[in-house]
C-alpha cells in the first residue's frame, strides 16, 4: 500500500511499502490495511503511526487534516502541519520545540497586524477630521 502525507508546502511521506496505518479521527484510532474500502474522514490533531514491510513503525505528527484511502492501495493524508519522528519520545521534543517556535511567530504577527490596524485608524481619523488630533485614551480634556 502507498502513503502520501502532504501540507501546503511540501510532500512529507511518499512510502511504497506501507503494511499498515494507524490514525484519528473525532469518533477515535483506526486502522487501515491493504484492501480497506473507500473511505475519506477528518482527522484530529494526532499521531499517524505506519509499519512498513520489515516491521519498523514510523510516526508524524499531523495537524488535523483530511485522509482518504483509494482502491484500498493508497493512503493520502492532507494536513496543514506534520512533523516526523522516528520514536514517540523523539516527535514529542520536536513537537514541542516547533511548537513554541510556531507560538513565538503567531505572536509577532498578531503584534505587527495590531499596529498596522492602529496606523489605519490613525489615518481614517486624520482624514476624516483635519485639524483636530486623534483620540487619545490616556489624555483627559478638562
């Protein structure tokens, strides 16, 4: 069976040799083994665990997403976030740090768009009153 785990930007998993997989949705853990039906679900934000032929398991980190298998000889998985690790204890640290990397970038943003609508304000009210100067909440009039 094929797995093919993908995000926005990139292809992460492009497998051949896929015996079985593992995955979660809202109702719980499924698995998926060559010849399963047809079948298309939402995934939550979970671990996806495969086993290849030899045995040896693989895991990511899926940021919710939508899997659908195909003819029961293919697993697609579209997510907007997967980080892949070779043991549950290892994903768990990279996890983490991306994390809070992803965190510290969110606030930044959250922080650049406020004084982008701060500065628009600023400038509406400059055009709509010329003359008098913008609304201070820190500034009392007698």
């Amino acid at each position: 069976m094929k797995l093919v785990i993908t995000t926005p930007t990139a292809i992460v998993v492009s497998a051949d040799n896929v015996r079985h997989v593992r995955a979660e949705d809202s109702t719980g853990a499924f698995g998926i083994q060559p010849g399963h039906a047809d079948f298309l679900t939402a995934l939550a934000i979970s671990v996806l665990v495969w086993r290849d032929r030899s045995g040896l398991e693989h895991y990511a980190a899926v940021r919710g997403g939508v899997l659908r298998v195909r003819e029961g000889k293919s697993v697609e998985v579209a997510t907007r976030e997967a980080v892949l690790g070779e043991g549950l204890k290892i994903l768990r640290e990279v996890v983490l740090a991306q994390m809070t990397k992803n965190a510290e970038t969110e606030q930044a943003a959250r922080l650049g768009a406020l004084g982008l609508q701060q500065a628009v304000i600023q400038q509406l009210y400059r055009y709509l009153r010329p003359g008098e100067q913008p609304w201070d909440p820190l500034v009392r009039k007698p």
